[in-house]
C-alpha cells in the first residue's frame, strides 16, 4: 500500500533524525510474527522487480534534492525534509513551487500545526507508516498496533494515543487530528491509515471522543463522511455509556450538525434493524428487544466518564 523510500544521505539523515528524537526516542521492536502494510508491500514490490527489471533511470531522488526546512507550531520548532518527499502531498508541492516558499533558505512555516502531528505526517511521508506501526498478526490473521516497549528494553516507549490541543484547550485523539491534517494535505492513503489505526483505540474517555468528533466536524468538509461515520456509529453502539454521560448531554445542549447526523443515523439504524428482523406478533416488543441489545453492545474505544 505505501510506497517505500531508502535514499537518504547521510547528512540529511542526521538532521532528520534528531527532529524526531525530540517527540520520541529509541527503535520499535517487532515480533517475528508480525508483518507491517510495508513489509507486504517490499515483498510484492520485489516479485515484481525480478519479473520485469526496471532500467529507467530514478526520477527525484532524494539524493540531490533539496532540503526543506519547516518550522512547526507557535514554538517554532524545527524540522528538514527533502523537497521531492515533501511534494507527494499536493499542499507541499503547492507550496514548493509557489511563493510561500522562502527561495533564499528553503523554508516554510506552519505556526498552527503541532510538533506531534506534523512529526507523524513526515515520517509516514519517508516510511509509509508512523508510530505505532500497524502490524498483521499471522497467527490471528489480524491487524493491530505495534508493542510499545519500554525504553529500558530498548522500545520507544509509551505513546499516547490523545494530544492537547491549544487551540480548542481540550485533549483530542491524535488519529483524529492526524486524519483531518491529512486531508488539508492531500495524503488520502494517510487519511485511510489513521481511520483504521484509531478503531485499534482502547481506554478512551466519553468526553475525549465527543471532543475528538467535534473537532473532526470542524475540520473535513460535508464531503468527507468517513471519520464522522466513524463517531457516529461509535456513539450508537455504545449509546447507553453516552446517555449516562453529563459530557453527552453538555454537548447536545450545544447543539450542531454533529448531532442532526447523530439522529438520522439512529433513525436509520433503527428502521434497517427493524427490516431484517422477522415480524412478530408485537412489533413494539421487538423493537424494544432490538433497542436493548444495541445498547449492551460494547465499543473497545471509551471507558467510563462522568
């Protein structure tokens, strides 16, 4: 699914991996039976290549392009990527060929994006994932997030799987955020990543995911319905942890679109349910029974908040 990326120099290198090791340190582990999206990817990349060899020459390598320095956040920290890496996202490329590049010193700045996101936007961008990787495990035939080890054993460490926003002054999902800036950058296959890395989530407070799913509705236009589907259908599978929830009703006192969608949404669960249900004699009873077993189905992704 992504697109490897190997050259580097070895001055870049260095420059590239001290801005990361400021959000996170070490290497991640990996289990011999687990396989990464890239891993998969590598393999059938190289199939191919012995199949039918490639001789045309390489177009924008990375080891004559140039540098590009961007400066993250109202701290302005400091991050360098190459320009050809950079310009895979159509809003970089827009950027680099305009005029709010800075041509002198190779340098852009983005004062209302956050050091953490941006560091997994550009680490996706060179290795097609970022922390924590998502990985297949072959005995379960399933998908699920890299081990966070801890960095006496020479893991990465514990990553939290919400950020702080200062903007809105509330703790988001980073999946969430990673999702929306993915979609200002145009990195749909990032967008999808994020999407599937946030339903892997456990141990979310209620509050934390009406936050996250406000902002979501702020941030991706009427037509991008996929992340807001996503909450949607969240709160409908755990709608009886929701409605005991003060957040809950604090929220749809405010009111929004958010919670128009949320209606229809039930409504047409509820008339889909009611469809494929066979007919009964007390058809009330039945949608009762059908209300009450969607209400104890459970999500992995919240626990309990006043």
């Amino acid at each position: 699914m992504f697109a490897r990326r190997t050259h580097h120099n070895e001055g870049f290198s260095k420059h590239y991996n001290s801005s990361f090791d400021k959000h996170r340190a070490g290497k991640a582990t990996s289990s011999k039976q687990k396989r990464s999206f890239r891993d998969a990817a590598a393999a059938v990349k190289k199939v191919d290549k012995v199949k039918k060899p490639d001789h045309s020459p390489p177009v924008g390598s990375t080891l004559t392009s140039p540098i590009v320095t961007i400066c993250v956040g109202p701290e302005q920290r400091l991050f360098a990527a190459h320009e050809d890496v950079l310009s895979h996202s159509s809003f970089f490329a827009a950027i680099c060929r305009g005029q709010f590049l800075e041509t002198a010193t190779k340098r852009v700045n983005l004062p209302e994006e956050l050091p953490e996101i941006f560091s997994s936007v550009l680490e996706y961008l060179y290795k097609g994932d970022y922390y924590p990787r998502l990985l297949h495990n072959k005995r379960r035939n399933t998908w699920e997030l890299e081990e966070m080890e801890n960095n006496n054993n020479g893991g990465r460490g514990h990553v939290e799987s919400t950020v702080f926003h200062h903007g809105t002054g509330q703790v988001l999902l980073k999946d969430t955020m990673l999702y929306c800036t993915a979609d200002k950058y145009g990195l749909d296959e990032l967008k999808r990543l994020a999407l599937r890395k946030q339903g892997l989530q456990s141990g979310i407070q209620c509050s934390t995911i009406l936050a996250s799913a406000r902002y979501a509705y702020a941030n991706t236009p009427d037509s991008d319905s996929k992340l807001r589907a996503h909450y949607l259908a969240l709160i409908i599978r755990s709608r009886s942890t929701f409605k005991r929830s003060g957040t809950m009703q604090m929220e749809m006192e405010k009111g929004g679109m958010m919670f128009f969608d949320l209606f229809v949404a039930i409504c047409n669960h509820m008339v889909s349910t009611l469809e494929i249900s066979p007919l009964t004699e007390n058809p009330i009873a039945e949608s009762q029974t059908l209300q009450d077993d969607m209400a104890n189905a459970k999500s992995p992704l919240f626990t309990k908040s006043p």
